[in-house]
C-alpha cells in the first residue's frame, strides 16, 4: 500500500496469457490492437482511475504469452471486491484471445518491469513435410529434416555472458549495451514436435527469435555448429542466420527473486 498525495494506493499484479496473432503486440498502439490497449480498457470498466498497466517485458506483433506479468495501481476507495475475483471481473471485459491467469495484492516496492530477475521464452517447430493445421499459428513449419546434434552443439554457444549484438534486429537507433546474460538454450524434441526453451536475464530486441532462426538453419546444414562462435564475436547481425517468424514464440515466464 503506497499514499500519493493524501489517497491510499492498493497495488495489483497480474498475469496474463494471450494468443498474438491479432494483435500488434503487446505495447499500447495508436490503433487500439495492442495487448496493453485491451487490458487497460477493461481495467476501465471496473475502476473510475482507469490505470494504466505496467509490463515486465514487450512481445511483438504475433508474439504469444503464457506468463507476462504487469502491475497496475488504484485508489483504495475504489476496489470494492474480495481480490479473488479481481481476475474474472477484468477477464469479463477482455477479447476470449486474452485471459488475466491470476490477480493479487502485492507490496508498493514491486514492479514488474524493474523487479523481474530473469525470462523465459519457448519457440515452437513443427519439423515434418506437412504442416499440423492445429499449430499454424502456433508453430513454425520447417518441413526439411534437421540435424538436431549439430542444433544442440550449436545451441551451447548462446550459454553466458556475452554481446549478442549479431542476433537482434535494427530499430533504427544506436544499440549501446548488447550484453546479455542467457543460462539456458535447450531444444527438446517430441515426435515432430521442436521445442526450444531460452532463458535469461534480459532480451535484445527479436533476440530469442535470431537465436532459433539461425539454430534450424544448423538444422540443415547452412552453417557449421562451430560458426555461431564466430557470429558472436563478430558482433554483426550481418553476419549471423535468420529471424524465426513471429508466432512460434511465448513468452513462457518471468522471474522474480523470492524477496
């Protein structure tokens, strides 16, 4: 609980499950069509305050998630439920492709954004001739066998501290610090089913999606498992493999230290 000014503030934090593919992600646009756009428009039906959202991370346009965390603020004089229907009375007001999981009070000293310890991401591969209708949106088709050892040898590269200027896209300003922190490139293999699990402190721009474009391209022998090495110390996306699309993403889950 936080005072501003003379009101009492109760501070709320949410997580959300989506499904990108109508939406251009999940920041607030011009157009209405991001996430936050939504969220903060049922969060208006229920609070005269109308709070604006707080968000651990940004997913672009496409972009699933399963866990994104946010937090909002309002006036303690305007909640007037019991918190464990704070979820169903926003997820009332929210398209059926965006759901609220869970909603609780939590200390004025959290922040989803700046107290978030660490992600992770999960990118889906359909890898067989056809195309599982189900997953089309959900799944990236790559129908040309892969070589999944040399994936996962390649994938041990990606695994620390270093500058992964060489796999994240342009926005067209001058990206100053590259430096991240990932402690988990794994893929796991079910039937045709490809699952690549990226985990880490924080995220360059298409970061998670640079990473697994350029691992299928492994796959099928476009590069060496060695030449990752080389794409990292270049520090040039020039010189590294493809982006993944976009809808085989989620953002899985985001961490917070037990504190």
């Amino acid at each position: 609980m936080v005072f501003q000014g003379r009101v009492r503030l109760l501070k709320f934090k949410l997580t959300l499950a989506y499904d990108g593919t109508a939406w251009k992600g999940w920041q607030s646009q011009r157009s209405g069509l991001g996430v936050q756009d939504q969220v903060e428009a049922a969060l208006a039906k229920l609070f005269a305050a109308a709070p604006r959202v707080e968000s651990s991370s940004r997913t672009d346009a496409g972009v699933h998630a399963r866990g994104m965390v946010a937090h909002f603020e309002i006036p303690a004089d305007q909640f007037h439920m019991p918190p464990r229907h704070l979820a169903l009375a926003i997820n009332a007001g929210l398209p059926e492709d965006i759901r609220v999981m869970s909603a609780a009070r939590v200390p004025a000293s959290f922040h989803a954004r700046f107290g978030a310890s660490g992600k992770q991401y999960r990118y889906r591969v359909w890898n067989d001739p056809v195309m599982n209708p189900l997953l089309r949106t959900q799944a990236w088709h790559v129908p040309r066998p892969l070589d999944l050892a040399a994936m996962r040898e390649a994938a041990t590269h990606f695994i620390g501290r270093q500058d992964f200027r060489a796999f994240t896209a342009n926005r067209g300003d001058v990206l100053e610090d590259a430096v991240r922190t990932l402690n988990r490139c794994d893929i796991v293999r079910q039937g045709r089913e490809l699952t690549f699990v990226i985990e880490g402190g924080g995220f360059l721009y298409k970061m998670c999606r640079g990473i697994v474009g350029t691992l299928v391209q492994v796959g099928y022998g476009r590069f060496p498992a060695s030449e990752v090495r080389l794409m990292l110390d270049a520090q040039d996306r020039r010189v590294a493999g493809m982006n993944a699309p976009a809808h085989g993403l989620v953002l899985w889950k985001v961490f917070y230290s037990p504190d």
